[in-house]
C-alpha cells in the first residue's frame, strides 16, 4: 500500500463558538502564542509525511491561503533591512508540500467539506485535520507524533484510522464517544499509541449509556473509498451531509480502527479552551526564546 502523503484540512466554517472574535479574523488565523493555530495543525501534518495539503474553505476565507503564500513585498522589505532571518521564518514551508485552497461553495456539513476535497484528491487515501482541534507540540518526553502513527496503521492494515482520546466523565456528553469491537482495556498503556477495531460511534451520550470513554480528537486517516460513500450520503441533521454517516458504512464495509491518543489537545474553536490554549502557548514560546 502506497504512503498516504495527501491531506485535507477543512476550513469554511464560520466560528460562530468564537464570535465576536471571529467576525472578521478566520477563526483559524486566531493567534496560539505568536502564531495562529492552523500554522500548528499544518507543521503537524507535514511532520507525519504530509506533501499535499487540501484547504476546503469559501470565498471570505482567502487571508488563510494568503497567510502561507509568500509576501514577496514584505519579503523584500524585511532583507533590505538586514532581517533575513526572521523572513526566512515567514517562509517556513518545506519546498516539497504545496497548499491548495478550493471552494465549498455550500454550507453542507464536515462530510460535504470534505467531499469538496475529491478533485484534488483524485484517488489518493487521505488524512483529514480539523482546525479546530490543535495537538500540544510542545511535549518532548513523549511520542506526539499521533498522525504518523495513525499512517502508519493504515499501510499496515487498510483500515481507516479515527484519533480518540480518554475523557472525563463529565466531558463524556460533549463528544462523539466509540464502541470499540471487542472487550479491550484501552486504559492498560497510556504511554504509546494503540489502535483498536471499533464498531461505531455514539454521538454525545450521557454518561450512563456511554460505550466507553474514548472521544473522537478530529483526525482521521481514510481510504478513497469514504469519497463515494460521501457521495452516497443523503443529508440529515441541520440538512447537512454528515462525515459521521459515511465513516458508518465504512465501518460495515472495509472496519475502521480508532488510535488512542498521546499529548494533550486543545479545542481551538471554544473560547473557554482557547484562551487556556493561548496562554500555555504563549508560556511555552517564552520559556523556548529565553
């Protein structure tokens, strides 16, 4: 099996969890630190072997393509000035990952955002990061690198791959909870990534009828395949075509599996969570320029 080196990011949503922030700034431009939090899910993919990078986003989202082109004016200006280094910060991009931007062009849900992604896609297998959900980087006495694993998995075994991780109770009804396939202590090794079949997902249980307590992170690794069964969705809450839906028929078709998670994770797309985020960014970043 060929190595996944395609991703898609969606970014059309319009973060209404962070308004009024979010009114006129894309969300995903919303500094972590002193950078924003899709530069982070970005250095996260192409670190896990990322070379294609698919933004999914509308016509008033263009400053997130703009923020990783080049500024050649700004560029310029900053080297006649002696800066280079801080421009050669700017244009941090590795020569070998391109970013793409399409078009949504209807507000359809997270599973028509990423159908959208099909044209570039073409028939390649795929991982999908959600902005709104940035994994701590600053970790270093553990393996963070989940995504690579996550790959990795899938060459392995062809299953699709679904990033979890153990919540507290009181948090059970606020996600997407697995049922995993067999009877597994999932809480037996915290300190390496493991991957289990699951059978399904319950959406925002209470806790008493929760199959477990591992909740959906918002990274996932896909066959091609979950493109047709996309395709194959009909809409159904809010008329929205829903990604949980066709991850079901994967499940019943091909088996998919969920990867317990390392690290934290931060739910950039809440302002509670993102004002906790930013400032634990910005400790890091100041500990790191001392």
């Amino acid at each position: 099996m060929k190595r996944i080196t395609y991703a898609v990011i969606p970014v059309a949503g319009f973060g209404t969890r962070m308004l009024p922030l979010s009114k006129s700034v894309p969300k995903e431009l919303l500094p972590l630190g002193n950078r924003p939090a899709i530069h982070y899910v970005v250095e996260e993919a192409i670190a896990a072997g990322i070379k294609h990078i698919v933004l999914v986003g509308h016509a008033q989202k263009s400053a997130i393509e703009n923020y990783f082109d080049i500024n050649a004016e700004l560029d310029n200006q900053l080297r006649n000035k002696g800066k280079n280094e801080l421009a050669d910060s700017l244009n941090w991009l590795p020569k070998d990952v391109t970013i793409s931007m399409i078009r949504q062009g209807k507000s359809l849900g997270l599973g028509h955002a990423v159908l959208a992604a099909r044209p570039i896609i073409g028939q390649h297998d795929f991982a999908v990061l959600l902005p709104d959900v940035v994994i701590d980087p600053f970790k270093t006495d553990i393996n963070r690198d989940n995504l690579a694993f996550m790959l990795a998995e899938f060459e392995q075994n062809g299953h699709s791959q679904i990033l979890v991780e153990e919540v507290a109770d009181e948090d059970v009804s606020k996600f997407g909870i697995a049922k995993l396939s067999d009877a597994i202590d999932y809480t037996k090794n915290k300190h390496v990534n493991a991957s289990f079949k699951v059978a399904g997902f319950v959406e925002k249980p209470d806790l008493a009828d929760a199959p477990s307590r591992l909740a959906v992170v918002g990274r996932y690794v896909f066959n091609n395949v979950i493109f047709d069964y996309l395709t194959n969705t009909k809409p159904s809450v809010d008329g929205e075509i829903q990604l949980t839906d066709a991850i079901d028929a994967l499940i019943n078709q091909h088996g998919v599996n969920v990867t317990t998670m390392l690290g934290d994770s931060y739910d950039a797309g809440d302002i509670q969570s993102y004002m906790q985020a930013f400032i634990y960014f910005a400790q890091q970043q100041l500990v790191i320029n001392e």
